[in-house]
C-alpha cells in the first residue's frame, strides 16, 4: 500500500518507518527537520524510502498536494506533542489540517481513504462502563484536552467520507533504550499486543479495588499504569499489519492495547 506518515522522527513514527517498509508498504514521509530525519534513519532506508515531502504538518493544501502527487492510499498520523495548556494546541491542528486534506482527495477518488491518528487510553472505556477513562481524571483540562480536542475532530467524521480509527497509546517505552540509528529489519517484527476496540482488552482489576468508597477510582489507574503498556515497536508493527491486511476491523474504533502476558516457559 502507499503510505503517508507524519511524525517519523517522534518516538513512535520512528519505529513505523521501519515497520511499514517490511511490511512492503511503498513509504513516503512528511516531515518538517529533513536534517532531522536523516540523522536518525540509515542511508539503506533513506534509499527505501518513496520520497521525503518536507513541509508543515498543519497545511491542509500542501497535505492535499502530497497525497494527490504520490498517490498515497492511506496515512498514519502520530506527529505532535502536548504543550503547555496556555499555548495553542498542535495535536487537534494537526488532525484537522491531515484529515480535511485525506477528505478532499477521497471524494475526488469516489473511495474514502484510510486513516490512523494516535490519541491517550484515556478516550477508552473500561469494560461494563459507559463513560470514557478520562472522565475520573484529576485535573482533566490539564491532562486530556489536548487528546479530547482531537476525539472532537475525528468523531464526528462520517466514515463514507473518511475510514479512520484513533490508536489510544499508554505507557510506550523502547525496545533497546539505546537505540541508535534506525536500520532497514530483514523481516517485520511481529507485535505481542491484545488488542481492544473502544475498550480496555483483557481488564483484570486490582485489589485496590475492594477499598471501601475509593478503591473503585484509584483502581481504574493502578491497572493501566500497571498493566497496560507497550513497546514502541509493537503498535508501529501493527499499524504497519493493519494497513497490509486492509482489514476494517477497527475502522471508526479507539483502539486500546495491551503487551499479552508472557508464557511461564519464557
């Protein structure tokens, strides 16, 4: 398939570089710090990769224009960062300015295109409950209205126009916390993650739980800040799966995950 991604020099979007290219997707990258980009990737995927289009992840039309010259078939959109909550927000801009351009061209084409943006777990809801994680968050307008202003832009997006879904990450860390210059994998690594569409998978409540008045709401983080995380590696690996296998499994969805449990003989 022919990937747009956005945000390949961020923790995440530097793993999907890789991941996308062994899952044969034909890759093209957006990018604002081209110097940036070829500091962190080997000279064997910069020569992997479609074509490198430089520019502002907010410009709509030079998106639009991207898109239309490379003939992209789907994006993955992890770029961005939270800011200070009196600075103007990049995460929403983004989302706005990326799916307003996929809309355009889609209905160009007749086909709606595919999508992947990245929001926080706590869009997800936990299993039997019918309100959002981030509806117990202390200090919510602090923590989450970055993530809820781009669940604003992407939700009410209707699917024949757009078939997008939000990856609602938790704890991420690095496969090698030294990881150095990104090299091309000889084949994909296969992600180890349960998976769960607008809920938590495989929620196993603690035992704070059984405190009297309280423990159901301290309960709820001690599990995801427990039990819920990932590699990086993992999430760029089946980003690059999902795209490969054009399922709709999770289109429309906010996607939680899990790292499966090991096995005792590991």
């Amino acid at each position: 398939m022919r990937v747009l991604l956005f945000g390949s020099t961020g923790n995440l979007g530097a793993r999907c570089v890789p991941a996308l290219l062994a899952h044969d997707h034909t890759l093209t990258v957006y990018v604002r710090d081209l110097s940036k980009l070829k500091s962190m990737m080997s000279p064997a995927i910069i020569e992997r990769l479609e074509s490198i289009v430089v520019g502002d992840a907010t410009d709509a039309a030079a998106i639009e224009r991207a898109i239309r010259e490379h003939a992209i078939e789907a994006i993955i959109n992890v770029a961005g960062n939270q800011v200070l909550p009196w600075n103007e927000y990049t995460l929403p801009k983004i989302a706005k300015a990326v799916s307003d351009a996929a809309i355009a061209v889609g209905k160009e084409r007749g086909v709606p295109m595919r999508i992947w943006f990245t929001a926080s777990v706590q869009l997800l809801k936990i299993p039997g409950l019918s309100y959002m994680i981030q509806d117990l968050a202390p200090f919510k307008s602090l923590t989450m209205a970055q993530h809820e202003a781009t669940r604003q832009v992407i939700e009410p997006i209707s699917l024949t126009e757009l078939r997008w879904s939000l990856l609602c990450v938790s704890r991420m860390t690095p496969l090698d916390p030294k990881q150095g210059i990104f090299e091309l994998l000889d084949t994909p690594r296969p992600h180890n993650l349960l998976l769960g569409a607008n809920t938590l998978p495989s929620w196993i409540d603690s035992w704070v739980n059984s405190i009297p008045v309280i423990g159901k709401y301290i309960n709820i983080w001690v599990v995801i800040l427990s039990q819920y995380y990932t590699t990086l590696e993992s999430p760029a690996d089946f980003l690059a799966e999902d795209l490969e296998k054009g399922s709709g499994e999770f289109v429309g969805k906010f996607v939680g995950m899990k790292e499966k449990p090991k096995s005792k003989d590991n």
